[in-house]
C-alpha cells in the first residue's frame, strides 16, 4: 500500500471519528430537550433525533475502525 493511501485512510479515520463526536454531541442536546420541554410530542421528536443522531455515531464510528485498520494494512 502507497504512503499516499495510508495517509488518506488515515485521514478518513480521522474525519469519521470527527463526525462520531458530533454525532454523540447532537444526541446529547436532543436528549436533554426531550426532558426540558412541556410538549410532549416534541419531547418523543427529541428523543427519536438523540436515538438517531446515536445511531449516526455508530456508524462513523465503524467507518473509522475500518478505514484505520485498512491504513495499518502492510
């Protein structure tokens, strides 16, 4: 594999885990939403966004796995 290559995967492992972050920041806000308010129906919204936003974390966060393990490739 190219040094090129390996810095790229490593740069797309870097981005993903990024988007985790903000991913598990965003669903940290909607939970916290989904307990202040006094509608209820907008309180379950904020919930199913936290679980979604929760869900979006995951999957970036393998996306990183992925692409670090395809830079540590020889």
């Amino acid at each position: 594999m190219s040094d090129d290559n390996k810095a790229g995967n490593l740069l797309d492992a870097a981005k993903a885990k990024i988007d985790e972050g903000a991913d598990r920041v965003r669903a940290a806000g909607h939970e916290v939403a989904s307990k202040v308010g006094n509608n209820p129906a907008e309180n379950a919204a904020d919930k199913a966004k936290a679980v979604e936003d929760r869900t979006k974390a995951e999957v970036h966060n393998a996306e990183a796995d992925h692409n670090y393990n395809e830079a540590k490739k020889d």
